[in-house]
C-alpha cells in the first residue's frame, strides 16, 4: 500500500467487552482489511469460542469509511443488535460474533493542508531614486527701458499741433446694453441658487433613506440570526439524546439475548457456559438482577461439579483404572479453565500427568 493510501486510513480500536475473551483490546492505525476468526491466521483470534468460524468475519476499509462482512455462511453476526451480512460502520459500533461481544471505536480525522503564503515583495532601500527632470534656471526678467523723456523744444511742438483740436472722450453705454448686464447677472444668481438647493436635497435625502434602511434591518437580523443559533443547539442536543436511547436500546436488546441463552444452558447443565453468558447480560444491562442471581447458582453447580470429577478421579487412580483417572482429571482442569491460581489446580495437574504415565506404560 502506498503512503498516500495509508494517510487516508483512520485509526481503529477494537475491545472485547464479554465472551472468552474478554478484556482483549486491539489498534490498528493503518490496516485496510481485519480478519475475525478462531485460525491463527486472523488478526483477531477467537481460538476460544467455539461458535466462531475458522474465518468468520472482516472489517475492510474502503473509500473513507469501514464496512463488515460477514464470511460464515453457517454462523451469523450480530450489528449493534441486528442480524447483518454487510453494513457500514459508524463511530461506534457493537459487534456480536459467537459469544463474544467486541466494542468498535473508528476515530474521525480530519487532513490539514498547510497553505503556502505568497512571499511579500522585498523593497531595496538602496535602489536609486528615479530620474526627474531639474528644474531648468529662472530667466532672469528683462524689464524695458521707460521711454524716454523728450526734450522741452521737442514738447512745445506737440502742443502746438494740437492747438485747437477738441480732446476725445468715449460714448456713453446705451440704457438697452446696461439691462441687458442685468439681466444675465440675474438669471446667473437664480441658476446658482437653484443648483445649491438641489444639491442640498438629494444629500439630504440619500441620507435619511440611509437611515431608515439601518432602521429597517437592525430589528430583523438581529432575531433571525438568535433564533438560527438556537434552533441550531436544540437539534445538536436532540441528536445527542437520540444517538444515547439507541445504544441504550441496542445494549438492552443485546442483555435479553445473552439472558435466554445463558438459561438456556443453565437448564442443560452446561454451566461453564451458562456464567459467560449471564456474566455478559449482567454487564450489558446491570438492571436484569436475574442474570446476577443464576451467575451465582451456575457458579456454585460448576464447583460441585469440580469437587465431583476430582473424587472420581481419585478413585480410578486407586483402583488401577488410568484410563478413566486421566478422563476425569482432564475433566477438572477443562472446568477450571487451566486457572493456575485455582485452589485444585496443582494436585489434579500432578495427579492427571500420573496417570497418563502409567496408562502409557500400560500399553507397553
């Protein structure tokens, strides 16, 4: 598998809550397929239930999430309390497969992608000034020479030219040209008077349609957005209370299966059985006070039996049947469980290598 395929992988964990083996808790960070079963092949090996299948199930990732399949075509499986060949598995699931029940924790991640920022352009501060163009020198101002000033012969010439002529002097301006001034002066003023009005009413204006605008969506936004938040949390809470009810609901469908099985074996006498299975009800439902009642009557039928298959043992070893001695002896230690720290377990281990000694020896 490639690495761009094991980043899409979520991380996985396994527990198993009851059954023969419980208290297992397996992780897997980058598995694409888990295999369920009693081979040793398996990555989860069941070798000690005996409803389990050799491949019984697998849980295989695929296209971002983990489905289940059911591979037994004899026994079934159980999904948060439903029967089911293939499903998808969410965040948290139970899994029923024999009698064993296996707690499923798949943990969402979510990829981070580091954004590159583009680089700020760096400015030289020593990069040169861009060329203008110099203010060209101030040419010095030629001023003209006043005209000079005649001479006295050279005035009395000039008067005497105009000696006798009358002195001009402008027409005055007709009255029709001085209205006319007016006029224009006047329609000058009303224009510009008319200009600052309307100016002044399309600022004015603009402003208070501003205002009323302002006025209008203050008091409709503010609620809808409150009452969207609010909406929004009551339905965060009603998932919540839903998602409790139906684990609840499947944990308690999952105790009366467990309960009817374990009776069920308690009345065959099989009560090796009957306490994993009223062990695994009372855990799943610690209300079904039942299931806790005959967990203790089944357990006090096993140690009967115990003390039983020991005596008999006992006998057959004195009276010469090895045979016999080794069955009941193996008998002890398949209820006991192999438990070393089991209170027969030394002397029926001791007395049960004796006789398998002396039946072989028999033989010969």
């Amino acid at each position: 598998m490639s690495e761009a395929l094991k980043l899409n992988l979520l991380p996985i964990d396994i527990e198993i809550v009851s059954g023969p083996h419980l208290g297992q808790v397996f992780n897997f960070q980058d598995k694409e397929i888990i295999k369920i079963g009693r081979d040793i092949e398996n990555d989860i090996k069941l070798s000690n239930d005996p409803r389990v299948s050799r491949f019984h199930a697998e849980i295989k990732f695929s296209d971002g999430n983990y489905y289940i399949y059911n591979l037994s075509q004899k026994n079934f499986i159980l999904i948060n309390g439903e029967k089911e060949d293939q499903k998808l598995l969410t965040g948290k699931s139970i899994l029923t497969i024999g009698e064993t029940e296996i707690k499923v924790n798949i943990f969402q991640t979510l990829e981070k992608t580091n954004t590159v920022s583009s680089p700020i352009p760096f400015k030289n501060p020593l990069q040169p000034l861009p060329n203008k163009p110099l203010v060209g020198p101030v040419s010095s101002q030629r001023y003209g020479t006043p005209a000079s000033v005649g001479s006295p012969y050279q005035q009395a010439m000039s008067q005497a030219q105009n000696y006798g002529q009358v002195a001009y002097s402008p027409r005055p301006n007709s009255p029709q040209r001085n209205l006319n001034k007016s006029n224009d002066k006047m329609l000058i003023i009303i224009g510009g008077i008319i200009a600052v009005v309307v100016l002044f009413l399309i600022f004015s204006g603009s402003d208070k349609e501003g205002d009323i605008k302002n006025s209008k969506a203050t008091p409709i936004v503010v609620p809808i957005l409150e009452e969207e938040v609010r909406l929004k949390r009551a339905e965060e809470e009603l998932n919540k209370k839903s998602e409790f009810m139906k684990d609840f609901n499947s944990r308690k469908q999952m105790a009366r299966t467990f309960m009817v099985s374990g009776m069920r074996e308690y009345n065959n006498g099989q009560y090796l059985k009957a306490i994993e299975y009223l062990a695994s009800a009372f855990q799943s439902d610690p209300t079904l006070e039942d299931a806790a009642k005959y967990h203790q009557k089944a357990k006090q039928k096993l140690d009967k039996l115990i003390e039983f298959n020991f005596l008999e043992g006992k006998k057959y070893r004195e009276s010469g049947n090895y045979r016999m001695c080794k069955a009941s002896f193996q008998t002890v230690l398949f209820y006991i469980k192999n438990n070393i720290k089991h209170p027969r377990y030394s002397e029926t281990k001791l007395f049960y290598d004796e006789c398998h000694s002396l039946e072989e020896v028999g033989r010969l």
